[in-house]
C-alpha cells in the first residue's frame, strides 16, 4: 500500500463516478451500497497503509509515492505525489474514519430524499477531495484538494437548491473561500520565488536556508489568510453558520472532520515557516483567541440548535489556532482530533433530534426529548460533556493542553497571557451555552405541538451506531494525550506528542514545535478549567433544567441591548451587506447601465457605419461583366489623366 497511496483517496472517487452515473437508473440500495462501501473501504487501505509504515519507516521519515509527473516546462515541474508521515496520518485516520461513520448515518437520516444519489455522489468526491489535500506531497497539488472540497461545499450547502435560502448559503461560502484562497496562491508565488520550489520537504529546506525574515513572515500570513477562510475565522467566519442551510450530516463533515480542519492543518504542517516568524504567529494566537470568544459569546443566543453548533465550530476552530500560534502544535492536532469525535457526534445528534421532530430545528419549541430518544440523548449528553471540557473527557485534556500552552508559550509572554485569559472565557461560555442547549432540548416539558409530540421516535441503527461510535470516542478519545502531570505519575507517555515529535524536529536556531508544558502551568489550568466547566454547568441548569424558555425572556428583560446584540451575532453580515455587498452591488449597476451602454452603443455605431458603407458599395457589385468593364475603361481613362 506504500506504493499505492492512489487507490485512497480513488475509492471515494470510484463513489462519485458510479453513484453520479448510475445512481439514479439502479437505485437507494445501489447507492446506498458504493457511497458507504467505497468510503469504508477507503478507511481499511488508510489503516493498512498506516500499518504498513508503522512497521517499514521507525523514525517517523516522509514517505513520498509519486504516481506520474504531472507537467514539466522549462525545467519546472511537479508531480502527482501522495505522502505518508505522522502528522498526515492522523489526519488520515480521523478524516475516513469519523468521515465513513457520517456516510453510514447518512442512509437513514437522507433515505427518503429524492436525490439520493446526487447527494451521495458529492459526498463521496468531497471525502476523496480532503484526502487529496492531506495526503498531497506538495502546496500545489494539496490546493487541488483544497479547491475540490470547496466546489463540494458550495454543491452540498445548496443541497436544497429549490428553496432560496440554500444557493444563497452555498455561494457564500464559495464567495468567502475564494477571498481565502487567494492569499493561499499568493503563499505559494512567495514560496516558488524564494525557495524554487512548493514541495512540502523543499520547501522546509529551503526556509532553513534562507532563515528569518520578512519574506517568510509574508508567506506565513498569507498562507493563515487561506486559513481563515477554510477554517472559518474572522473575519471570514460568515460562511460558516449559514451552511447548515445544507443536510444536517453535511454539516457534521464539513464543521466536524474535513473541511474546516484543513487551514488547521496547513499552518501546522508548515511550522518549521512559523515558528521562524513570531510576527505571523502571534497574529495566528489572537486571531485564534478573539474567533473563540466572538463565536463563543454569540453561541449563547441562538435557538436554532444546528446554528448553536456551527458557532460553537468557530469557537473551538479558534482554539485549535491558539494552540498553533502558540507553538503548541501538537496540542492543535490534538483538539482537532477530539474536536472530530465530540463535534461530529454533536451534530449527528442533533440531525436524530431534528429527525425525530419532523424537521423542527428550533430548540425553543423542544424539551423533554430524553424520555423519548433515550440513545440520542445519552450520546448528546456524552458529547456535550466532552466539550465542555469537564475531567477525563476527550474535550477536557486537550482544551487544557492548549490554555496551559498560551500560559507557558516560549514566544511571547504578554501576548501568551491575553490569549490564556480570553481563552478561558471563551471555555466558560462554551460550557454555559452547550448545557444550555442541553437543558432545553432534553430536560424539562415537551413544548412543541401535539403533532410532534405523536411522531417522536428514536432513530434507525444506521444514524445510532455512529452516534454510539462517536459519544464513546468523545469520552475515551483524550486519553492519546494524557497530561505530563498525570503520565509521569502513571508512567503513561503522551502518546500523540510521541508521535508527531518527527514532523516536529528541532531545527537549528529554532524552538522545539513540540515543546511540553510544564507542570505547574498545567496544574492551574486544569483546575482552572475545571472549576470553569462546573460554573458554566451550574450557571445553564439553573436557568434552564426547569425554568426553560423563560429564562431566555429574562435575559431580554433584563439587558437588552446585550441579547440583542449577541442574537444579531454582533450585526456582522448586515455590516459587510452595507460596507461590502451592496458598494459593489451598486458599482457594478453602475457599470452595467452607463459603462457597459457607452461601450454597447459604439460598438453599434462601428457597426451600423459599417453596415451602411457597405450599402453604399453594394451599389457597385451588380454582377453584370458590360459594368465592370465600364468601371475599368473610367479607372484607365483617370489614370492616364492623372499620371500620364
């Protein structure tokens, strides 16, 4: 399988040509069968490969496949190349995994739509089109995958494309990444000017090379500006929240396990580039930290239970930058790798919530759904605490490595500290508005109608077996990165820093990219977070475990202006439509309606001159041989006269 990284990422692709071909003419069953096989299957060559290397490469060495050159000109070139090394692995291994397990829930929750096959033809090719971008031995051929899950984005967002609010939500986000992407290609014209080259492996050289400057510090924040927008921060967050216009296992894979996971990725597979520029880090950690906190703080006011949870991918995407513009690498892996499990488990669990309601997302017309989908809640539950962050759940270990990391980052002190403090905020508001989300979906009296009420059932094995998959990773999940404080203790080594210490390597005139906390810092900050989780817990069951709704209305009373303004979400698309949308709009009338007339009307005007001399000639063309010899015994007549 070493030399045949291909066939990975071509199973999913197998997918979408069988199901987008044949789909419709052979059948659910059919499709049922390719979407979901051809992703397992995709899993099962990952595994074999990873065990393979495992056992062929004992260093953690970069393993390179190249399939066929892809073009050579001028003595410039690349190739189609798949790499294996340890950080694209895990990668690997939480992308087919946690992405097969949304294909399986997939079958029951989307059984019943009539383009089946279309859907999964584009989720195949989106699974297929990740793979491509984490296992790209290059910047240019992992940006065809980049670009790829793109187009997938805008096809599966504008799932809906009869309604009118689904296109529109897949346009902007197609909009949006292409603003990111732009500063991701502008990275890689730094990178081929200064280095010769965009190979992963080259190009690290090459920076070592050249060493720090302002010229890698430009390539750093341009690549973090494709970032943010794959990646969904500000201030190219917009995207994100309207595109659970799309099906609700959509939105588990993109916010989850793929897509938004890609900038994360990006930054840290180019960390020997960053950490020679503490400018372009120090922008990636606040960044990081005012994302956390903005989407944290709107998070709390929403009622639309899937758009609770797309703030709520914002938010912990932001911490996973702290943790890169920290320098704490492994420690953003790490909160990406829990992040897929609890996160994918949460909106899963809320497309069985959904289902169970007859479409009903709002969480204001919910309540006492535990008595009625025991499995759904159980396994919510179980999510909800891992990102909460309370003790020995997934959530809770690496949340902490990351805050204990800003606190003892090597970097920068004082900005360490800012990032720490508005982190930790951020966690408390995390865990108030996920309970509260909690409380008044599960707890309470049922307040939806009678109707509802009458159809509420549990979901069908193939969306409760993932959610069964996904709540016990979400609980067990941390223990691959086990706390210095507790593993010296236990004698319990922190099994993922291990494994990404060879993409990590200490560089020369560089800090370690894997640097491990000390104790101290990681005592105060877990009980710190501790000590958070149970306030935020505490603080949402007393508003919200009895008083339900009411609660929400007191707030309102009470301040606001504040509710108002987080409800809202701070007026930040009603801001970019007046500064951005419609300036544009308006120009582009502009130059439809005067511009595009002036130049419409003399093109017109050439050609009504045109077409009016050669009325004149046409006079002259009469086809009668006596004419044109007159006019050629005149044209002889003239020329002596003039000449002669």
């Amino acid at each position: 399988m070493l030399d045949k990284l291909a066939l990975i990422p071509l199973m999913p692709f197998l997918g979408f040509l069988l199901n987008g071909l044949f789909g419709r003419r052979l059948g659910k069953t059919f499709v049922s069968i390719v979407g979901v096989g051809t992703a397992f299957a995709s899993a099962i060559l990952g595994s074999y490969a990873t065990w393979e290397y495992v056992h062929t490469f004992h260093d953690g060495e970069r393993h390179v496949d190249v399939v066929y050159q892809w073009f050579l000109s001028g003595g410039v070139g690349t190739d189609i190349a798949f790499q294996l090394d340890p950080l694209s692995i895990v990668m690997l291994m939480v992308v087919t995994w946690v992405g097969s397990l949304i294909h399986l829930y997939s079958v029951g929750y989307m059984h019943e739509e009539d383009g089946y096959f279309r859907y999964f033809s584009y989720l195949n090719l989106f699974l297929a089109m990740m793979l491509i971008l984490i296992l790209g031995s290059s910047y240019l051929f992992a940006f065809v995958g980049w670009e790829g899950v793109g187009l997938c984005s805008y096809l599966l967002i504008g799932y809906y494309y009869q309604t009118d609010f689904a296109p529109a939500a897949g346009k902007k986000a197609f909009v949006v990444n292409r603003i990111g992407d732009f500063g991701f290609l502008l990275a890689m014209f730094l990178m081929f000017m200064a280095f010769g080259s965009v190979d992963f492996g080259a190009v690290e050289k090459g920076a070592i090379g050249v060493g720090p400057g302002a010229l890698v510090t430009g390539i750093c924040v341009l690549m973090f500006v494709g970032a943010c927008g794959k990646s969904a921060q500000m201030p190219l967050y917009v995207w994100l929240p309207d595109a659970m216009a799309g099906p609700t296992p959509v939105s588990a894979l993109i916010h989850a396990a793929t897509m938004v996971t890609a900038g994360v990725y990006l930054v840290v597979r180019s960390n020997v580039l960053f950490r020679m520029s503490p400018t372009a880090m120090a922008i990636v950690a606040f960044i990081g930290a005012l994302t956390a906190l903005f989407a944290a703080t709107i998070g709390v006011a929403q009622n639309d239970i899937k758009k609770v949870l797309a703030y709520s991918t914002v938010s912990q995407l932001g911490f996973m930058f702290i943790a890169a513009g920290v320098g704490a690498y492994v420690a953003a892996i790490f909160h990406l790798v829990t992040h897929a499990f609890f996160k994918a488990c949460l909106f899963l669990g809320s497309g069985s919530v959904i289902h169970a309601m007859g479409g009903e997302q709002d969480i204001r017309k919910m309540g006492g759904l535990r008595k009625h989908i025991p499995v759904t809640h159980w396994t919510f539950a179980i999510a909800t605490f891992a990102i909460a962050g309370f003790p020995l759940a997934a959530g809770f270990f690496s949340k902490d490595e990351i805050l204990a990391s800003a606190l003892a980052t090597p970097y920068f002190a004082s900005l360490g500290k800012v990032v720490w403090a508005m982190g930790t905020v951020a966690a408390l508001f995390t865990a108030f508005y996920m309970y509260r989300l909690y409380y008044l979906t599960f707890a309470g009296e049922f307040r939806g109608t009678h109707e509802q009420e009458h159809h509420l059932h549990e979901s069908p094995k193939t969306m409760t077996i993932p959610l069964i998959v996904l709540a016990s990773l979400s609980a067990v999940g941390g223990l691959i990165g086990i706390p210095h404080l507790l593993g010296h203790s236990l004698h319990i080594p922190h099994v993922l820093e291990h494994w990404l210490e060879p993409v990590l390597t200490k560089v020369a005139g560089l800090r370690d990219g894997a640097f491990a906390v000390a104790e101290q810092p990681e005592i105060i900050v877990m009980a710190g977070s501790t000590i958070l989780a149970l306030a935020g817990w505490w603080f949402a069951k007393s508003k919200y475990a009895t008083r339900g709704t009411a609660a929400d209305e007191a707030f309102h009373e009470n301040m606001p202006g504040l509710a108002s303004t987080w409800e809202n979400k701070y007026w930040v698309d009603e801001l970019y439509d007046a500064i951005v949308v419609k300036p544009l709009h308006g120009f582009s009338t502009i130059c439809w309606k005067v511009f595009d007339a002036i130049i419409d009307g003399l093109l017109s005007l050439a050609a009504y001159f045109i077409a009016a001399l050669g009325d004149i000639i046409r006079f002259f063309q009469t086809g009668n041989v006596r004419n044109y010899a007159l006019m050629l015994f005149l044209g002889v007549v003239v020329f002596i006269w003039v000449y002669v």
